[in-house]
C-alpha cells in the first residue's frame, strides 16, 4: 500500500503547487502525510464520483435505451472515454488473477464513506457484463445506506434484507437491468441489525446460490472502519477489492484498514486509487479522474 500513500502525497504537492501558481497564500500543508512503513497492496485506478459540472462541462446524457441509468456508469454512457477504459483495464487485471476459477465473488468497500465504492461497483460491474458469455450480479450489501437502486433506475425494496429476513424468496429479489447480462438485487428496506443479517445462515444460502449461477458477483458493502460488515461478508467469497480516493482519505484510515486486514487474514484482491490524476490531459474530464491502472491483487504470486 506504498504506492498508495506516495500517490496521496503526490496529489497533495500537485494541489500545493497549483494553489501558489495562482497567487493564493498557503501556510500548512493540505492532508499532510507522514513517513512510515510500507503497506503491502498492489494499485489499480477507478473513476471518480463529480458532485457537480465544472464551468463549460457538458452534462452527459443518458442515451434512449437506458433513460432511467443515472449518468454516474460511465462505462455505459460514455463507453468510449478513458475512464471507461480504465474500468476494462481493471476488468483485465481480476480476469488474470482469476482465471482459474469459474465463479468469482468480490466484496468491494474502503476504509471510510465518501470514498467513491459505490460507483466502482457499479461501473465494473457494467463493464464485466460487456462479455456475451458472463453473467454478473450485483448486490448492494449497504444495508445501512444503500444507493445501487437510484443509479440502476429501480425499486430499492424489496431486496436483501427482506432475502435475508426470511420474508421473500430470491427470485421476488433480484431483478434484471436494461444492461443485458447484468442483475441486480437492492439492499431493500434498512434493517435494525444488518450485521446479524449478514452473518446469518441466508446469507450462506445466498452465496451458494449465486455462484452457481453467475460468472461474477460484486458486493457494495459499508466502508470497514466504522463497521464490521464488510469484513464479515469478505470471508465467504473471492476476494476482497479496497477504494481509496486521492484528497479525501487519510494515511490514518489507510494504516488502520490494512492493520483490520491483517489481523483478520481476509482474501486482498487489491486495492483501487480512486480520483488520481498524474497526466492530466487538457479538457479531458473523464481523463483526469484516472492515473495509470497497474496490476490488481496482492495474492497473485500466492
């Protein structure tokens, strides 16, 4: 996780550099990092999620076959941008890693909220069902603030947690999306208790379930820190993938989350800068929510 924490840096001197080039009067440092010991997770990119359009930003429209798919899947809307081949190169890197195996499950989170997880999982999801012969499912796990639903355009109840309660069956849950290949179950009504959901024997049932149907599983589940569900979902599948997003989580958060991996032996399939802009091209919006994608998965050589 080095090459995380210098890219943070990195970001950090470039935001420094600009503030002075316009004048601007900067006397701390801007999420000042620390030396320390190296971390151990390979890097790949992700897209960043825009709060809003930039002065002279085109907004992106969604086109007819997919009205209700909210303009944040990239992969969909603008299949052609860089972002979008980004996306594919990450989808290249999880297929080399896990070429072996016929059903691969991934738990996709962060260390805190606001790190952009949501949107990764969704965007690869979209683009791992470009391939004709996959089948993928997405499941949003966040049973404590679930958002899968608005950007897929449907109802976000009944889903998981009415699965996982016993009181609808799967088939009631899951629904297909105008994207074909790709399914989707909604994290349904916010329960009292999601971390005794996730952990109870439906869950198990669940699991088995969808790798004997699907080629890839993707679970958004809430960030780590704050709470345990990622980490109790993560030791029942694949691998586990972590966001991180340039300027906005902190060195801390990072050493923590790794330390929580660590202690816990869960299965790292790496780790996603997200917002990363080494080489930003002149008007290329989508360019500079990427850096460069290297190679995902920190147990490949194992």
């Amino acid at each position: 996780m080095a090459k995380v924490l210098d890219a943070l840096e990195q970001a950090r001197r470039e935001r420094l550099r600009k503030l002075r080039a316009a004048g601007a009067r900067v006397e701390a440092p801007l999420n000042p990092t620390e030396p320390g010991d190296d971390l151990e997770l390979e890097l790949v990119e992700a897209p960043q999620r825009e709060s809003a359009l930039r002065p002279g930003q085109r907004p992106v429209v969604a086109p007819a076959a997919h009205p209700h798919i909210a303009p944040e899947i990239v992969a969909l809307h603008a299949s052609d941008s860089p972002v979008a081949e980004q996306v594919r190169q990450i989808r290249t890197n999880l297929e080399t890693v896990l070429a072996k195996l016929t059903a691969r499950t991934i738990v996709i989170t962060s260390p805190v909220s606001g790190d952009g997880k949501t949107l990764v999982a969704a965007n690869l999801a979209t683009i791992l069902a470009d391939d004709p012969r996959t089948r993928v499912m997405l499941v949003d796990a966040d049973l404590r603030k679930p958002d899968q639903h608005r950007l897929f355009g449907v109802k976000g109840s009944p889903g998981l947690a009415e699965y996982l309660r016993g009181r609808h069956e799967l088939a009631d849950v899951a629904v297909g999306t105008s994207i074909p290949n790709l399914d989707f179950i909604p994290a349904g009504f916010p329960p009292d208790k999601p971390t005794v959901l996730l952990s109870g024997e439906r869950m198990g049932e669940l699991l088995k379930t969808l790798e004997e149907t699907y080629q890839w599983v993707l679970f958004d589940t809430p960030p780590m820190l704050p709470v345990t569900d990622a980490s109790l979902l993560a030791r029942h599948v694949t691998g586990l993938i972590l966001v991180v997003r340039v300027g906005s989580t902190t060195r801390g958060a990072i050493e923590r989350t790794q330390e929580m991996l660590a202690e816990t032996h869960l299965p790292i399939l790496g780790c996603i800068l997200n917002d990363f802009n080494d080489h930003a091209a002149p008007g290329g919006y989508y360019h500079k929510a990427y850096g460069r994608a290297e190679a995902v998965a920190a147990d490949e050589q194992g």
